[in-house]
C-alpha cells in the first residue's frame, strides 16, 4: 500500500500535513485505537480517510448527520476515491450502487448513521464486508456530558467488540468530562492513543466586541465581507429572523435558520448554503454540526455562546480551507445575566451548574481578556502559544488601567444597599445621581454616594460588566438579578489582591465600510473568473461549488497564475482526479487558451518529480527513434514504460531491462541514452 503522505498529494492534493495530522494518520493507519481531539475546521475527516486508503479492506465510518455524510461522499468521490454512504436521504439508485460495491469489494468508505446500529442486519453486513477499521465522527455525541448526546452511539462500543477491529474516535469537544466517557462507551476502559494538541487555528481572525448598537455592528461587519459566505449566530430564533431581514434590506443574500422551522425548509437552506456562494446564513446553534462548507469566510455571534467549547466550535465552521477568515463576538451584561441565569435556574445537580459556570468563565475570560485573547483561547485547552498578531487585542491592545480601588467602590456600595440592587442603581449611587429611588432608600446617604465621579456612567458599566465578567460578582436570579459578591472577589475587597481592567473604546460601527478582498486588487478580476467557472462545473455536476476546488485552491490559482499542468499540479487542494477532470479547463481560464493534449500517462505524473524526467526521456527517444545515423528502423518505448522508468530511476543497464518493455532492441537503442537522463537527475 502507498505510504499517507504520498496519498496526501496524489489523491487530495495537499503538499503537507497540518499540524497534529501526520502522527494521528500514523496511529490509525498502524491500527491502534485512537481518540483524537481536533478544533473544527482542523483536518479531522482526513485523519481517518487517508488510513482507509493505505489499509486493507473497509473503512466504517459512523456519522450523526446525513448532510455531512453526503458532503463527505461527494467530496471523496470527486478525488476519484470509491466512498459510499447508507442513509435515508439515499435514492434506489445510490443504494443499489453502494450494495453492489460492497459485493465487489471495490468499496474503501462505507458512511453510515449510528441508528443503523438497531438493525441486528447492520454487524452482519459489515462482517461480510470484510470492515478492518471503525472511524467515529463527533465521538461527544457518546457522552451524556456533551451538548449533542446520541443514544444509538451507545451501540459503537458493542460493534467495535464484535467486529474486534480497531477503533479511531474524533471529536472537537475538549473537556476532561466528554472525554473520559469516551473512553468509557467506546473504548471499554482501556486508554486509547490520545491526541489532544494542534487547536491552533491560525487563518482564523479572532475579535470581541462590547454590544452597541449591535445590530448595526453584525450590518456592518457583514458590509466588510460582501459577497463571501458567512454565518450569524443568535441567541434566540425571533432575533435569527429579523437579524436576515436586515441583511436582505442591506443588499445582502440571507436567510435564516432554527429548530422551530418545518424539515423541509431547514433543509432547503442547508442545500442552499452548500450550493451559493456568497450566502449568509443567520442562526441559531440549532445550524452547525453536519456544515461541512470549506470555504465559509466569516462568523459572527449576535449574541454570547454557551462556553468556550461552543464558541471554537462554531467559529471554527469558518476557513476551513485553511485560508483567511474572520470572526467577530458581540456581548454585554445582559448576555452575562442571561447565561448565569440559564445555569442556575436549570435541572442540573449542583456539581454540574458548578461546572457550567466554570465554562462559562473560562469564555467571559476570553471575552474580557487584557492581552492576546489566542494565548487566553489556547491556554484553555492545555496549549501555550506565543502572541499572535491575528486577534484585535494584538493588532489594537486595548487601554488598561489598575482598577483595584473602583472595584473596591463596586463592591462596598453593594455590600451597603445588601446585595439587593443591579448595576444601574449601584452605579447612581457611585455617580452621586440623586434619582427618586436613590433618595426614596436614603441611599444618598451612604459613605459610596458619589465616591465614583472619576468615571461616567459608561465607564462604570464597562467596571460592572468586567466584574461579572471575570465573576467578582453575579446576578441572583432568586432576587430579580441582583447583584451579589462571590468569594472570588473578597481580597480585591481587602486589598490583599489588585485587577487590572481594560478601558472600553465604544467605537461607532462604520456604515459603508471598505470591503476586504480575497486577494489583491490585480488579481481579483482572475478570482472572479475562476469562482464563475468553478459554479458553471458545479452546476452542471450538481454538486457544491467547493467540491469542485475550495476557495484557498482558487485563490492560490489566481495569485501564482500557473501556465502549465505541471504548475497546476502544484496548486494545494489539486490532486490526480481533479487534475485529470478539470485542469486543463481552469488553465484556460488563466492563460485564454487551451493547453496541448498530453498522453495521459503525462498527466500522471504532472507536478512530480517524475514528470521533467519523462520529458527528457521522451525526447532522447525522439533524437535515436532511427538511430545515431537517422537511418535505422523506427524505434519507441510506450509511454507506460517511459513513465516507469522515470518513477522507478533504475541505474545500471541490468536494472533498466527489468523495466517491463525494455527488451535487449531497446537496450541497445536507447538504454545509454536513458541512463545519461538520469544520472543527470541525480546530480
């Protein structure tokens, strides 16, 4: 079998591993159980379709949503990779088509959804089938920690016993939890090879902002990225439809998506979003899992996720081509409110609402960070990155200041009104704002009124808000969202510690801002050029457009501008079958004209290093085709074994007539001649 990493060019194009791929495609190659933990958008799928195609048999691959089994399918199947899928979403003809695959043994992935595990028929199927591994997509669906428990994933660990293959579970849910019931359901205790590094998604842009005006701020932060394919994240359902009414009425293409929508209308924005370019899609988490658009250039959230965990993996739907892609995160005190009053007012025990709140920390941290928030994000993962230069806090550090005293003046006029009042009365009292109710209570008497005027009133909602934040204080949902002091905060109160805070910059969103380009202003014209013809294939094919090539690809393509199949070949995301189907089209595109015909065992060997040896090859066989004298029988090896010798390089004469078609006519003909060329190589 060839080796992955000759896999990794040839069938998908790619001329590297990313990070924390190649030793997790070793392990399941090698046959050891795995649990790997990768962010989304990380090179998941390819750590287990790269050792289907270097082991022997069938690869079974267990998978929660039909659309990501499709869109996995499709892709595989148009890098001329023999990949099927079992769902209900399967017409007669796919179904038949994968049977008789299966029959023929031609079959390398099989796709199927864990409720096909309740079929006694399923694990005799996959017995006959001759299944050597078992590959597990969103392997948190297992756990009933985690935010998408499945109870059918409970039957995995059951088939793994009974099939006795080994087993690789992927996932991109991170905490301690999820992932010892992993090994608990799947594994049966005993510790798989765990991979729990390489979340750094570097391409991904990472930004927060404080709500103002936030609809205007998500209007113009989609302005910024017209025509690229984005996702808006919602808090609530009616928010998901009034927010893509905005957008439409903006000149942008949108739509919305959430559970309380009928089937047929979810999935017929799901086929849209995975067929247009340049759709925004604005939703509720109920859109997400199952997305496997490559190319989706932004995300944005309206509103605060749940957790850190949520956060990366929803921002992680973006740029998972690998190229640039934007994220913006818009949150306020009432997105802190809301959250803590969602874990405290739910059925979980306590040791759960206790955990909730520690998630939710670590992304209010994230949130309210005073340095490079991708070392805050990594750091939570057991990662200790160097600052990036790709979050806003690196591009623009915010402005800080000791705030030890003003959280001290927080907290005692807190402490004096008996935790019994929210942040806008508190901060009348710090502000000396003699209201009606400020007065009614006598509060104007206490030692806190007007301590605080070295702030206004925004300035002390950008403390409050902080000190929820990095949870000095919380609202008690028992007394109407009062605020009460945590023990976290208590030496700050003593002044035994200080905190540092930052000073928010309210700054006004732009209403017509410059639109961020893909690529330079010179080569967007060729872009242009390229995505049209992309969609025109993709249409004809009836497929997603990045089936076809992926935006990066595309990119590249119009930067580097190939000239040559050879220099196509080369383009990351190019691979032999794509090479073979399309190249010579997308050439045409950036040349004007249609490149010579190559005898197709040249077009093997486009953009390796074989490739220039053939040609020499072939012209010394052109120069001696009549002999030294030009007067002898014509003579010519087939283009098959000319491309054998320039893969296999033999040395000496005796190696060169193992080449099949090199006979002792051809040795005498053209054998030195050959060995010239290569030598010549080595050099």
């Amino acid at each position: 079998m060839p080796a992955p990493s000759e896999l990794l060019s040839t069938v998908f194009g790619f001329s590297a591993f990313r990070t924390g791929q190649e030793e997790i495609v070793d392990a399941v190659t090698a046959g050891r159980n795995v649990l790997a933990i990768m962010p989304t958008g990380g090179g998941k799928s390819l750590c287990f379709q790269l050792p289907a195609l270097c082991r022997e048999g069938l690869t079974v691959v267990i998978s929660p949503l039909i659309a990501l089994m499709r869109d996995q399918v499709r892709g595989l199947r148009e890098a001329g990779v023999e990949a099927g899928a079992l769902t209900s979403g399967n017409t007669e003809e796919e179904t038949d088509a994968v049977w008789q695959a299966l029959e023929a043994g031609t079959l390398k992935l099989l796709y199927i959804a864990p409720e096909r595990l309740a079929s006694g028929g399923t694990e005799r199927m996959l017995t006959r089938a001759g299944v050597s591994l078992i590959a597990v997509d969103e392997a948190h669906c297992v756990s009933q920690w985690g935010h998408d428990f499945r109870p059918d994933y409970l039957k995995i660990g059951e088939l793994r016993r009974a099939l006795n293959v080994p087993l690789a579970a992927f996932t991109a849910t991170a905490d301690a939890e999820t992932r010892a019931e992993i090994v608990t359901r799947l594994f049966d205790d005993v510790a798989p090879e765990t991979f729990l590094r390489g979340f750094d998604r570097p391409n991904l842009a990472l930004a927060f902002e404080v709500k103002n005006q936030p609809r205007q701020q998500i209007l113009s932060f989609a302005a910024a990225r017209k025509g690229q394919s984005g996702i808006v994240y919602c808090g609530t359902r009616v928010k998901t439809e009034t927010l893509s009414r905005a957008l439409r009425e903006a000149g942008h293409n949108a739509c919305h998506y959430h559970g309380g929508m009928d089937p047929a209308e979810r999935r017929a924005v799901e086929t849209r979003f995975a067929q247009e370019d340049g759709l925004i899609v604005v939703a509720t988490v109920a859109f997400g899992m199952g997305v496997d658009k490559p190319d989706i250039r932004w995300v944005a959230h309206a509103d605060l996720p749940k957790s850190i965990e949520a956060y990366y993996q929803e921002i992680g739907r973006a740029g998972r081509d690998g190229a640039p892609a934007d994220t913006l995160t818009l949150f306020g005190p009432d997105d802190i409110r809301f959250r803590r009053q969602q874990i405290d007012e739910g059925l979980a025990p306590a040791e759960r609402k206790s955990a909730d709140h520690g998630r939710l920390n670590a992304l209010l941290g994230l949130a309210e960070a005073t340095g490079c928030r991708r070392q805050v994000l990594l750091r939570y993962f057991g990662e200790d990155p160097a600052p990036c230069g790709n979050c806003d806090l690196c591009t623009d550090p915010p402005d800080l200041f000791e705030a030890g005293v003003a959280v001290q003046k927080a907290l005692s006029a807190m402490l004096r009104t008996g935790e019994s009042f929210g942040a806008g009365h508190l901060i009348d009292i710090l502000v000396g704002a003699e209201t009606d109710k400020v007065r009614q209570r006598g509060h104007d008497a206490l030692p806190t009124f007007g301590v605080g005027t070295e702030f206004d009133r925004r300035g002390w909602q950008a403390v409050f808000r902080q000190m929820m934040g990095h949870d000095l204080v919380r609202p008690d949902a028992e007394r109407y969202g009062a605020l009460r002091m945590t023990d976290k905060a208590r030496p700050i109160l003593r002044g035994e510690e200080g905190i540092t805070l930052r000073r928010d910059t309210i700054r006004k969103a732009a209403r017509r801002p410059a639109v961020k380009m893909l690529v330079s202003e010179e080569d967007a014209p060729l872009l242009s050029a390229l995505k049209a013809k992309r969609r025109a294939l993709a249409e004809e094919a009836g497929v997603p457009a990045y089936v076809i090539f992926t935006d990066k690809t595309l990119i590249e393509m119009a930067e580097t501008r190939p000239e040559t199949l050879d220099q196509m070949a080369r383009i990351s995301g190019v691979g032999a079958t794509k090479l073979e189907r399309y190249g010579a089209t997308f050439l045409q595109v950036i040349t004007g004209e249609a490149p010579a015909p190559e005898h197709p065992m040249r077009r093997r060997l486009a953009g390796r290093d074989a490739g220039p040896i053939y040609d020499q090859l072939m012209q010394a066989q052109m120069d001696l085709a009549r002999g030294d004298m030009g007067t002898e029988k014509f003579l010519s090896c087939t283009n098959s074994t000319l491309r054998q010798i320039a893969e296999r390089r033999p040395g000496t004469i005796a190696d060169l007539a193992r080449i099949p078609g090199m006979e002792k006519v051809k040795i005498d003909r053209f054998g030195v001649a050959f060995l010239d060329v290569l030598a010549q190589v080595g050099e």
